[in-house]
C-alpha cells in the first residue's frame, strides 16, 4: 500500500509489502525542497508474530548508511554507522523499540499491538507498548465508509509526538502524523479528507491538556503574595530587596516593603527570600512545527518563557493551540500569532489541507498572496514573514496589503533582492542575523544551486561560505545597512543557536563556519551598540537560555539581556503596557529565581516557580515531561 503525506515544504511516499519469503519490507521516502531522503529496510517476526529484527539502509543527500537490530538469545544486537554492539535481553520474547523510528515502523508496531490482547505489547526492556484510543473519525468519499480511529502510542522510547497512527476498523494501518515536516501520511485517495484527522487528533488532547494544566498550575482565590522578594527592574536594571508582591486574578495588585504591606486574609503566601522576582521571558521566533506546539508549551514555559511569537501558524493546530493556552485549559507561554509565505511550495497557512507541488495552493501570484494575507488577518495574527523563496516582484505588494491589514513584516532574504531594497520596499524586521549581511557574501546568484552541491540540502542560513568570516563589518555599505535599520527600528532576531558551531544537522566545514559564527556574534553586538534592536530569539533550535548564553558570549551584558527578553519584546508586539516588566495593573507574568540575574545570568537556570497570568507552577519537572498531557 502506498501513503503520502504532504505540507508546505515536505513530502512523503511510504510503501510496505511482503517479499517472496514473506519478510516485511518497507520504503519511505521524504522530500524537502528537492532533496530526497531514502529510508528502504526490513522486518522478520517470530513465530508470535512479533517484530525481532529490522535493517534500514538511508541515504541522505551523498550520505548512506545501513543499520540493523536483531533480538537474539545473547541480547540485542545493533549495527549503526559499521559500529556493533550489544547489549543484553531483559525479558524472554520481547519485542524491539528501536530508536528514531520511521513511520514505517510506527505503522508496524501499531497493527502488531492492535492485534494483542488490550493492545498491549512486552519490549525487549521489560517495558511494554500499549496503544491507547484517542479519537475517532467518520469518513466517507465515493460512497466508501470509512471508520478509523487514533490510536496514542505509550511507551518508554516512544513520545506522545512521534507514536500517532490512525488504524481503520480491521486494525490496518490508515493515516499517521510524520514527524520531519509533513501535516500527515495517509492514503492518497483519502488526501482530502486529511484536515478531518488533523482537528480530531487536535481536539482529542483537550480533556487530558486542562487535566494537566490543572493539576501542574495553581490560582488562589484570594490570591498570590511574595515576600521578603527581590524584584528586579529590568529598564531600570536595578533589584530591589525586600518587597512584598501581590497577584489577584491575573493582575499584579500592590508592590510595597515588606515592612507596609499586610497580606489579605486566606491568600497563598510564598517566601522569596533569598530570591528574585523578575518578568516572565519572552521567545520572539519559536518556528516549530505547528503540531509541535502541544508537544513544546509545558517545556517552554518550564524555562521561564510566557510569552513567544509564533511565525509558522496553520488555519489548525496554531488557534487551536493559542485559545487553549489563552482561557487556561492548557499550560503554555501565550501565542503571538504569525503567518508564514513562500513561493517555493504551497503555504501552511492555506488550511493545513495536504496539496501536491503545481497545485492552485502555490503563492505564486498576487491573488495567491492576497487570499492567504486575508486568511492570516482572520486568525487574529498580527506578523506575516516572508520566505526566501517568494518571488522578489511580488515582494513590495504584499507588504503594501500586509500594512493595510495591520499586520506588520518580517522576513528573511528575498533571492535577487538586497537588504536595502527589503527596508526601502517597508519591512519592519529581520529573521536570523544572518539576513541582512546575505545580500553581501553571496557565492553565486543562484545560491540554491551553490547549496545543493555543496550542502546536500537548501538553506540560506549558511549562504555564502567563507565570505562570511571575511565579511568587513566596517564596510561603508554594511554600515548603511546598519544605520538605517536602527534609525527605522528595524530589529533582527538573534537565532544564534542554529548556526554551526552549534548546528550540527548537516555537513559543514569547522574552519570557516566557526569563523562565520563568531562574525554573527560580533555584528549582532555592533548593530546593538548603533542603536538596532537584536530581539532574542530561538527559532525553535535550543532552550532559550542557550541562546542566552550566545548571546552573552557575545559580548552582551546581563543587563541588557534581561531587558532585551521582557521588555524590549513586549514593546516590539505592542504589549508593553500590559506586560514585560513587573509593575500594578500588569498581568503576572513572573519568575521566581534563586539569586540575582543581574549579577550573574545562570541564575535563569535555577528558576524556583513560574507565574502566567496569575496562574503559579512550581513543578517545574513536571512541565519538562515529554508528554505534554495526562495518559488516561
């Protein structure tokens, strides 16, 4: 049978079927732009009908590899990279979870459980998988009646993200979730009616998320009191020792000394001492995959991060995501609402409905782009972020429409355009700081083909090689560049964690790369010295404090980071009066830390508690769980 799984960017074709000596064999093949990632193996069962042993052989770009594991008597026996090694059986029969498992093995392993008794089957580990029912969907195409129903991986090994398969009525594999890019891999004649499974699957967390987020976060009745608190001024950069701090409801009601403030009757008091109050962190780019965000808010928000801006927002997961965070039925940073477009592939904003390439869905023309920017400002989205691929004449229109709409721009790179013609034609900001030095270390003018053959994959993040560590910062059209984005408050997120040294997803040379990175640094701290503004930001990479770290290696002081995280972000989304900093009549978004930030910017790593809207978590270890919501 054959499965395809298609969004914006990525492709899928899954093929399984059984040879001449009835060995399970499957193939999938993943593409992202044009490059293709195969993955062909094979799966033999005992005589119980178990899976016992799998070989892969993946190629990637010009890279190759072939894999196996084997359960035997001794243990199990694994060959990765050429390397063997193995290690021993804990149980008598069991069966095997490899790691990364492809959605091939995913669909095997699912029908291998849904024909076991409860569902239920023993891992070699001594563990067991069980499939728990989550939704169920009616669909019907052609006078064909379908029934299917979403079954939940449980599992050491197997997080709730990657184990989601939809099996029909005879325990056949149906549909499942793809976890490098693609909304979905399901039949091709069933194509349309994927966006039906993806809001069932959506909507079937929703009881288990409120569980969870009632459980982990606490909202006093008659509210929150800190004392003996330092609380920390972030424009003024200063903390102030011992003050009481009082949260009803979702507001900040009364700062004041310890010694003048008397605590209202039945409210929850909290001893800070020792302690530092400071605002709630913000994550200007989190760019994840939209199904993504059930997965990442708790972990997020464990981190000290309340609020992020999210640019890569489906008609789907993303409102769906954002209205739960927002009324309180899920535990998570608030969502600032961003659209993405490109022209290179159909756009996710579209309605998360799978579409083949050449398809109407592409942002190829005015009416194209005009429907999607509607449909962007229907959500309640207030950015649209242009892609590199989107055709640079359509650039200045969409930006004009996106103005008129109230929504403001960001963007990357546009091919054939310079980083003076993007600010000239009305963009508000940059993504990566790579962006705006692009247009001056250029390899090729077609640095897509320069990529393919010289990366294996498409990314303008390391778009120009060794040009970039030889880039002269001082250069008189550098700094015009410079001087007019911070003369227009045109910001740049920072994103410094996705960049090689610290990349490390695909081949790159140490030498240059190393060397192009500590240039990053260096013009991300000179653009903040002429008054531009660096906005921090992870684009999903790594933890925020990660980036953090970067950027203080870099060379920016704590003080200025804190600033540029809380308040500095809360101005650039307009939300300054409410939020970003800890003042009455501002909604309670805070941090209890244990030591000062200030004076030393690990102490972010030691976050005692976590207040959003009122609402206190102080199981922290809770919230970094991977799976995001209670099990039944």
């Amino acid at each position: 049978m054959d499965g395809v799984g298609e969004n914006g960017r990525t492709m899928v074709r899954i093929r399984i079927w059984s040879d001449a000596q009835s060995v399970l064999r499957y193939a999938h093949v993943t593409r992202t732009d044009s490059i293709d990632v195969r993955n062909e193996g094979s799966v033999w069962f005992n005589s119980s009908g178990l899976p016992v042993r799998y070989t892969s052989h993946r190629v990637e770009g010009s890279a190759s590899a072939d894999d196996s594991i084997e359960l035997t008597d001794s243990g199990v026996v694994t060959v990765r990279g050429g390397q063997r090694s193995v290690q021993p059986n804990k149980s008598e029969g069991g069966i095997l979870v490899p790691d990364g498992l492809s959605p091939a093995l995913v669909m095997l392993l699912a029908q291998c459980a849904w024909h076991q008794p409860n569902h239920v089957l023993q891992t070699w580990r001594g563990d067991t998988v069980r499939l728990r029912e989550a939704a169920i969907a009616r669909l019907e195409r052609g006078g064909i009646i379908k029934t299917v129903t979403l079954f939940q991986f449980s599992a050491r090994g197997i997080n709730s993200y990657y184990g989601k398969v939809w099996l029909d009525e005879q325990g056949a594999f149906f549909a499942t979730r793809f976890v490098d890019g693609a909304d979905i891999v399901i039949p091709a004649q069933w194509r349309e009616d994927a966006s039906k499974l993806l809001v069932a699957g959506a909507r079937a967390a929703e009881p288990r998320m409120k569980a969870t987020a009632t459980a982990a976060g606490q909202r006093a009745s008659a509210g929150v009191v800190f004392t003996h608190a330092g609380v920390l001024d972030v424009e003024r950069g200063v903390v102030t020792a011992g003050m009481s701090v009082f949260v009803q409801g979702a507001t900040i009601r009364e700062i004041s000394p310890d010694s003048m403030f008397r605590a209202p009757a039945r409210a929850t008091i909290v001893d800070a001492k020792g302690a530092t109050l400071a605002p709630g962190l913000w994550d200007l780019d989190d760019k994840i995959d939209p199904a993504d965000l059930d997965f990442r808010s708790n972990r997020r928000l464990s981190e000290g991060v309340t609020s992020i801006r999210f640019l890569f927002a489906d008609s789907i997961f993303t409102p769906i995501v954002a209205q739960r965070i927002a009324s309180g039925e899920q535990a998570g940073p608030r969502v600032f609402l961003g659209c993405p477009l490109d022209g290179w592939y159909p756009d996710t904003i579209a309605g998360a409905t799978p579409t083949r390439r050449n398809a109407p869905g592409q942002l190829r023309t005015w009416t194209d782009l005009r429907g999607v920017l509607n449909r962007c400002a229907t959500l309640g989205a207030r950015w649209v972020m242009l892609n590199d691929n989107l055709p640079p004449a359509l650039a200045t229109s969409v930006i004009e429409a996106a103005h008129r709409l109230g929504l403001r721009v960001t963007g990357e790179q546009l091919r054939g355009q310079t980083a003076a013609d993007l600010i000239a034609a009305g963009y508000d900001q940059f993504e990566h700081l790579l962006q705006p030095l692009s247009s001056f270390v250029a390899r090729d003018a077609d640095s897509v083909a320069w990529l393919l053959h010289r990366r294996g994959g498409i990314t303008t993040f390391w778009a120009g090689g060794p040009a970039l560590s030889r880039l002269d910062l001082k250069s008189p059209e550098v700094q015009q560049v410079m001087r007019t984005m911070s003369q227009k408050r045109i910001g740049v997120t920072s994103t410094l964690c996705v960049y090689p040294p610290q990349g490390r997803t695909i081949p790159h040379d140490t030498i240059w790369d190393r060397a192009g990175f500590a240039k990053l640094q260096e013009f991300a701290l000179e653009f903040h010295h002429a008054g531009g503004q660096v906005l921090v930001a992870t684009d999903g990479a790594c933890d925020f404090r990660t980036e953090l770290d970067l950027l203080k290696a870099a060379g920016f002081t704590s003080r200025e980071l804190l600033s540029m995280s809380t308040i500095d972000a809360a101005r650039v989304v307009g939300r300054e009066r409410d939020l970003g900093s800890i003042a009455p009549g501002k909604l309670a978004d805070l941090l209890l830390i244990d030591g000062n930030p200030l004076t030393d910017l690990a102490a972010l790593k030691r976050i005692k508690a976590v207040m959003k809207d009122g609402v206190l978590f102080t199981n922290l270890e809770a919230l970094k769980a991977n799976k995001p919501f209670l099990l039944p």
